[in-house]
C-alpha cells in the first residue's frame, strides 16, 4: 500500500511536490548495514545482469607497454601532470609524491590545517592555478574537521620541488558539514581566468541535500582564486552553487570544445556521465538508474521534468572514479576520447566524445586494455601522450600506458 509524501525541490525555478511512495522515502533516509559497508566504494551486488560494457579490449597487447614508475603510494588520491612534465601525486593522509621530468623521486609532507583522513576523506585532489607558470600556486582539495564535523575545503600554496607545497592559504570551504567520512567528491577544475569548479558529493546519509539549493552537498560549486562567486551565478542568493543533484561526482574535465563532463557514482547502478551546464539539476535523489545496496528503491522515477538525464549510464556499476581527455598523437585510436577509470570492476575504459553527441543516453563503455586489472583511482596524460594510471589503496602505484610503435 502506497501514500503521497511531498518532496521539495528548492531551484531557480522551486520544483513543486512530488509524489514518492513509501519505500523510495525510506530508501533515501536509510542508514547502510555497517560502518565497513559505508567506507568501501561501492559493496553492492550487480542489480541487472545486463553487460554494462564491452569485454573486448580497444587496445590490443601488442600495441602498448606497461611500467610501474613509483610504488609504496599510501592510498593515493588523484595524479596531476603540471606543464613542465613534473608530476604530482597525493597520498590521502597529506604526504605529495613527486615526480621530476628526469624521473625522480621525492615525497614530502605537506602541512593541511585540520585534516581530516577517515574513510574517504584525506588530501584528495590537486590542480594547478591558471597562472601557475609564473606563481607557482597549486590549489589543493581535502576534507577537514573531525568525526561529528567535517566538510570540503580548498586552499592555495606555492610548491616547488625540493619543499612541496608551502605558504598554504584559505580559498573556499563548503557551507556544511556532516559526521560521514564519505562520498565528498572533492575533484578541481579550472574554467579559465582564475574561475574554478569543485565536485562536492552528498555525504551519503545526506543524500536529500542534493536537491536543497542552500546545502553545498551534491553539488557543483563555482569560486574564484578569491574565494569569491563567479561572475552571472545561477542561483543569486545561493551563489557558490554551480549545478545541484548529484551524489558522488568524482571525475570533471573539460574538452576542447569547452564541453564539462562530470562523472559520478550511482547507488546500485545507475554511473554516469553528464555535460555540466550552469543551473541544471542532475536529479539525484529523485531521479535515479540504481537501487540501494541493500535492493531497496530509492525513487519511483528514472526520468523528472526540470531534471536532466545523463549521456551515459553504467548498470551494472562500474564505480567510476576518474577521467581524463585524450587528444594526444600517441594512439590514435583514443583521439577526442573520455578514459575513465574504475574502483568497483579494477579496470580502465574508453568513452569516445562523439557517442555522447548522439542525442540518446549510451550504454556502459569500451574496455581499453586487457593487462591491467585492480582498483584505479585516477587517470591522467603525461606531455608525452603516455597514459597515466594511478592504482587505490595502502599500496598504490602510477602505472605509465606508453604506445608500441
């Protein structure tokens, strides 16, 4: 037996009510089974049994190597080539892996205020400021406070290689806290012109946030190198918010035609890929492909008016954590290509750009490589056009995809 709940979509333009039964209403204040289930990403079973992605690789053997260039990396989180050819890696509990252009190696430690490292959280993404080439300023993302209090925040700092990252100053944090130690996002992009986006995930138990426009949790958010809001912001009395409805965005880039792809993790079922446009909202917890872990519905609709759908969708889930945009002459069966990373199916796969321009939602993916099998927690290019991977966990590992002329 059903009853009619009201669920109030707060927008630019307020969504009126919605009618959910009772057990998509449960489903969405629903605490997991265990601590442990909540700190793995994700522990479901597969909902459908529907192939979620091709099994034949795009890649064959023959045509690409494999080398591990660092190890002992102690649950890395995101991989970040600076234009020089350094590159940087960040370890969740605040040490930076650095990597020189001769292939050298150091790590330092780099002192976060208030770092906070349970479960997901930590040191989770770094970028490099737009005019990086002449100040040096890294803008880093973590996660700060304690058990009962914590939240995203981002700060700049001056790195250089014998030091790491110092002089670390303020520059936004999100305006509110949860007591879960998980789903935070955390992914940095730049737009150009010291504007920057940042990927800010629902906190799991606080799923219905992501569609309350005054809570920053399963967002977009949008700020200057000032902290400031960016310029014609959507939300007027919201500012910092850039797109809402989303649960756990994890990978954000942007092609070269300008188009911002954002991928994040569904529940049981239901990954995706979205084009971020300023204002959208993405649906999440209305709007939905999966179920929760435990087979329970979360909501009655998998389409809403005023919501967009996604360009893709992975169901089965693949548990998607990163993204990077190929263009390189390396191999050129990946130019103009989305590679994205996963946690939950250990593998890399290949999304090219054009199948998203189709005007239809995609199914899953093309596998990319066949060798190369265990939790990947971040993907990038080098200068080079080397695929980078970096691999989850207490003993991570960059991995170097180097084409076989």
């Amino acid at each position: 037996m059903k009853i009619t709940s009201v669920l109030i979509v707060t927008s630019a333009m307020l969504i009126a009510c919605l009618s959910i039964s009772i057990k998509a209403q449960e489903a969405i204040s629903e605490k997991p089974q265990s601590k442990e289930s909540l700190l793995k990403e994700p522990v479901s079973k597969e909902a459908v049994s529907k192939e979620a992605v091709s099994k034949e690789p795009l890649l064959k053997e023959s045509q690409y190597s494999t080398n591990v260039v660092m190890d002992g990396l102690s649950f890395p989180k995101s991989i970040e080539v600076l234009s020089g050819g350094i590159i940087l890696v960040t370890q969740r509990d605040g040490h930076l892996a650095i990597i020189s252009e001769s292939n050298a190696q150091s790590r330092v430690k780099v002192s976060l205020p208030g770092l906070y490292t349970k479960g997901q959280g930590g040191w989770l993404d770094v970028i490099p400021a737009d005019d990086f080439d002449t100040s040096s300023t890294l803008l880093l993302s973590y996660s700060k406070g304690t058990d009962s209090e914590n939240k995203l925040v981002v700060v700049s700092g001056q790195f250089s290689s014998a030091s790491g990252v110092t002089n670390i100053q303020p520059v936004f944090e999100i305006n509110t806290f949860r007591d879960t130690p998980v789903h935070y996002g955390a992914k940095l992009l730049s737009l150009g012109n010291e504007e920057y986006l940042l990927t800010s995930g629902d906190g799991f138990d606080y799923r219905e946030q992501a569609q309350v426009v005054s809570s920053h949790l399963g967002k977009v958010l949008g700020f200057t190198i000032d902290g400031e809001p960016l310029a014609d912001v959507p939300f007027p009395e919201n500012p910092y918010v850039y797109t809402l409805g989303h649960r756990n965005p994890q990978g954000l880039v942007m092609t070269q035609s300008g188009d911002i792809l954002l991928n994040e993790h569904g529940p049981d079922g239901g990954d995706e890929i979205n084009r971020v446009t300023r204002g959208n909202n993405y649906g999440w917890p209305v709007v939905t492909l999966g179920v929760d872990y435990s087979g329970a519905q979360i909501s009655p609709f998998d389409h809403y008016d005023g919501m967009v759908n996604p360009m893709l969708d992975w169901t089965p889930s693949i548990a998607p954590s990163s993204m990077a945009i190929y263009n390189d002459g390396g191999f050129v069966a990946l130019k103009n290509t989305a590679i994205v990373t996963a946690l939950k199916t250990k593998r890399v796969y290949a999304v090219p750009l054009e199948n998203l321009k189709k005007g239809s939602m995609v199914k899953g993916a093309r596998l990319l490589l066949d060798k190369i099998e265990t939790r990947l927690r971040d993907v990038a290019i080098d200068i080079n056009g080397d695929i980078l991977l970096l691999t989850d966990g207490e003993k991570g590992k960059v991995i170097r995809i180097s084409p076989v002329n």
